[in-house]
C-alpha cells in the first residue's frame, strides 16, 4: 500500500525543488516507483550531509518505492564541482575502490534489501567503464548542447571564480546525466533525488534521457543541510562528524546532536527523523515552554545515535553523557575514554610504579593540578569533595591502585562539580 509521500515530505520541509509540483504527488501515488540517489566516495566512510539523500531513499522505500542507491565509482574519479570553489584532489584507484567498498558496506545497513520494496546498491563505474572516450563523445555528449552546460549553477560559479573549472570537471554532469539514462534503461529508474545543489545535474540526466530513452523522468531536491547562520551542519572544530564508529565515536554523534542549537534543532527534528508529525509538534511547544530540558536536542539525539548505530552505540553513548553528569563510572575502554573527556586536562604516571607501590590519592589530586597542595587535597578529601571514577572518596590516607582503574590504563579525578582530570599510566 502506497503512502501519501509527497505530502510527508512537504510538510517537513523537504521539498526545495521538483518537476511538475503540480502533479508529482499523484504520480508518486500511482504505483511504486523505481528511485535513484547518488553518493560520491570521497572518503571510506559516509558523513552528517550524507544524511539528507540517504534518509530520502529510506522516506520513499517506507512509503513502497524501491530505491537504488548509487555509489560513484566512475564519477568519484572526476569530482563533482557542484558547490566547489576549487578543482577536487584526484584519488587513487587503490583509495577510490576502498571508498566505494566503506560506504557500499554503510549503505546496506540503512536501506532493507528484501520484500517487496527492495533496495539496490549499484557503482556507476560498471557501466561508464565500458565507454571508449570517443564512444562516449559519440552517443551521449552529441546529444548535449555546451550552452545547456555553461547555464548550469554547478559550472556557472566555477567560470565567475578566478580558479575556473577544469574540462575533467565540466564533463562531471555528462557522467552523472548518462547514469540516469543507464538506470532508467536497466532497472526503470524513474526519478532522482539530490541535494538542492545537484538540480543541474538532475535536469540534465532528465533532459538526456528524454533524448536517448524517449523517457519523462522526475527529478527533486532537499534543502541543503546547514545551519540557522547558513554553515554546514556536520561540521566541528576537530573536523567532520561521520557514521562510522571508528572515526566518529557513538558518544561523539550523541553529543553533537545534543548539543543543536534552539535555532535548528525543530528542523533537524523533521529533516532528519522519522519521528512522527504529532511528536514533532509537541517537542516544538515544550521548546517553547521548557526550554531549558532540552527535550528536542535529547530525543533527536537519542534517534539519529539509535538509527546509525543501533540500541547498543546509543546506550554507550547515553552511559557517557550521563557520566560527565556524575554518573558512576564502569565497563568502559581507554578509547571511550579519551573520547569523552577529550577536553580535560590528563595527567600521566608511570605504570609499574602506580601496580608495584600505588599512587596516594593527595599525590593524584597534587599531580592533576585538580589541588594546589597536599594541604588543600587533604582539606577538599575531608569535606566530602573529591571523587574517583565518580565515586566520592573519603579516605585522607586513600592508596589508589588496580582496583581503582576505570579501564585498561586510566581512571578519572574529579573534584566538586565539574573538575575533572584524566589521570593516564604509562
């Protein structure tokens, strides 16, 4: 049974542009539709604007379509100078094939791959490759006018920049305009979606295909994902936040859900989640009302860290979270660790001294700077001040050793509130 989609996606803000807005939702209603997203490998990994696409795909799979979920192995090689200042670092082959294998693997996580409305994971480069420079010259660019190029935004702001584009680049939305004919051709692929910056590129596969094909194709593009001040959602200080695990720590992506601005959070909520209308609307006026609990920035944190990585990543993330609020300490590794007190100051000891003789606490609080003195580290020892791993300690003469790590090699000093130290055997 279809859904009403296109109805979903107006309401939540996501419809930028679109062919025949008059009539696309009840195209969109006739049947189920074959439904194409692109995704370049730039990295081994997808990232935070990698989002907006893929929960697309997963919107119109919901509703009963059957996405195809593009990885760009060919065009990955050139680059895509749609909102690009400057020519893309080439990649190598090696580094190119272990991009799209990263989020080849990523990608199958968050789409179902049976039933009715199952989805498919292709790379372009299994068609593109198969062209000669002049077979491709031949069938698909004699069919493409340079005027149609030249009028695009993608090359149109390349050419006003002093850095101007290259004719690899330039020749980026024949490769990408082709992969719609192709997908149209092969799997009756009907309609690609993008970003609001790929409309050029949409429109010129649309354009080729009803040459080549004969086919009326529909395109549509989402709002880019950026923030109330116009930067780009998904980025940080230390750099960008991606879904794997291993780059981007479960804590990590917590966190920076959480920490969303008032300003931004009621539309990440309805980019970004599936959450429904009704629950939307409510964190909406308890953002209104009690703003200071913070309900939004929890429950989008809680959804997006459960959705990319699953119940386990977001009760560790929530365990961390919770332990920066004086949550007892426990089954944690070095790694989370680090992760979650990046930002404190750490202090290291020697580890056959700390297991052979111990560390007395006075000395740990003197040696974090967390106390001035052993005076004063006995005198904030005996008003009840000082915890370890958050446990509060309130023995003066207090040895620490094995028992008190709080994973492989370190433990945590903390005194009052929000004084923490990392302390670290090396």
């Amino acid at each position: 049974m279809l859904q009403d989609i296109f109805s979903d996606l107006q309401w939540r803000g996501l419809v930028y542009q679109t062919t025949n807005p008059e009539s696309i939702g009840a195209w969109l209603r006739e049947r189920s539709r074959v439904i194409y997203a692109g995704f370049d490998p730039t990295s081994s990994s997808l990232h935070v604007g990698n989002l907006m696409p893929l929960l697309m795909l997963r919107r119109f799979q919901r509703a009963g379509h059957r996405p195809l979920a593009l990885v760009g192995g060919a065009t990955g090689m050139i680059g895509d100078p749609s909102g690009k200042n400057a020519e893309r670092n080439l990649l190598s082959a090696d580094q190119l094939r272990a991009n799209v294998a990263g989020i080849e693997l990523q990608l199958r996580q968050y789409l179902e791959f049976s039933g009715s409305a199952s989805a498919r994971v292709v790379n372009n480069f299994d068609w593109i490759s198969q062209f000669s420079v002049i077979d491709f010259l031949r069938d698909v660019g004699k069919h493409v006018t340079v005027n149609v190029m030249m009028a695009k935004d993608s090359v149109k702001n390349r050419l006003e920049n002093e850095a101007g584009i290259s004719y690899t680049e330039f020749s980026y939305m024949l490769l990408q305009a082709y992969d719609f004919v192709h997908l149209n051709r092969q799997f009756e692929c009907e309609m690609q979606l993008g970003g609001s910056d790929q409309w050029g590129n949409i429109t010129a596969g649309i354009d080729l295909a009803r040459r080549l094909n004969g086919s009326h194709l529909q395109g549509m593009t989402c709002p880019l994902l950026t923030k109330a001040d116009g930067s780009k959602m998904g980025k940080t200080e230390t750099g960008t936040i991606w879904l794997c695990p291993q780059r981007t720590s479960p804590y990590q992506f917590y966190q920076y859900w959480f920490n969303t601005d008032d300003a931004d959070v009621g539309k990440c909520l309805r980019f970004l989640t599936e959450l429904s209308h009704d629950e939307i609307e409510a964190l909406d006026r308890a953002r209104e009302s009690v703003p200071q609990e913070r309900q939004s920035q929890r429950r989008l944190a809680e959804s997006l860290t459960g959705f990319i990585h699953g119940p386990a990543g977001l009760a560790k993330a929530q365990q961390a979270a919770g332990i920066l609020f004086g949550q007892e300490i426990a089954d944690l590794n070095d790694d989370d660790l680090q992760q979650i007190f990046a930002d404190v100051p750490s202090c290291t000891t020697p580890r056959n001294v700390f297991f052979e003789s111990g560390l007395s606490l006075v000395d740990a609080l003197v040696l974090s700077n967390l106390a001035k003195s052993k005076n004063e580290a006995r005198r904030s020892i005996s008003d009840g001040g000082v915890y370890v791993n958050n446990r509060r300690m309130d023995a003066v003469d207090l040895v620490l050793g094995r028992e008190h790590l709080a994973s492989e090699s370190m433990l945590v000093l903390r005194k009052g509130k929000k004084n923490y130290a990392l302390l670290r055997l090396i």
